[in-house]
C-alpha cells in the first residue's frame, strides 16, 4: 500500500466518523494532524496507522532497480 492509499483509507474512515472532530474525539487523535496526514503534509503516525489496522514497514533497493533486490 502506499501513502496515498493509507490517506484515502483515513479520509474515508474519518468521513465514516461524521467529521474530522467526531473522528479525533472517537479516537483519542488530533483532528488538526489527521488533516495534515489526508492532506499529504505529514506522514500517519504509528497511532493513525494502528486505528487503520496498519503497520510501517520501511524497505530498501538498489537504485534504478526495477524489482525487489535484484
């Protein structure tokens, strides 16, 4: 998945709450960061990701690369 799926997931989840504050009151979050994060400002924070169901992971490659390591 990538940055954008993961913000058009949380867009649609914070839509699902109602709004952006019934979305950060219901989840203990920042409504301020969590637009940030939708709006491709800042990157989801482990928190974010946990109330999507996600996880980071981080991978590497040789550049000009054109499949996984090789």
């Amino acid at each position: 998945m990538d940055a954008e799926a993961v913000r058009n997931l949380l867009d649609k989840h914070v839509r699902e709450s109602g709004s952006l504050r019934k979305w950060a009151k219901q989840y203990n979050g920042e409504a301020a960061f969590a637009c940030r994060v939708i709006n491709g400002e800042r990157e989801p924070s482990d928190t974010i990701l946990n109330i999507l169901g996600l996880e980071r992971v981080v991978t590497y490659r040789k550049k000009g690369s054109k499949t996984n390591g090789k």
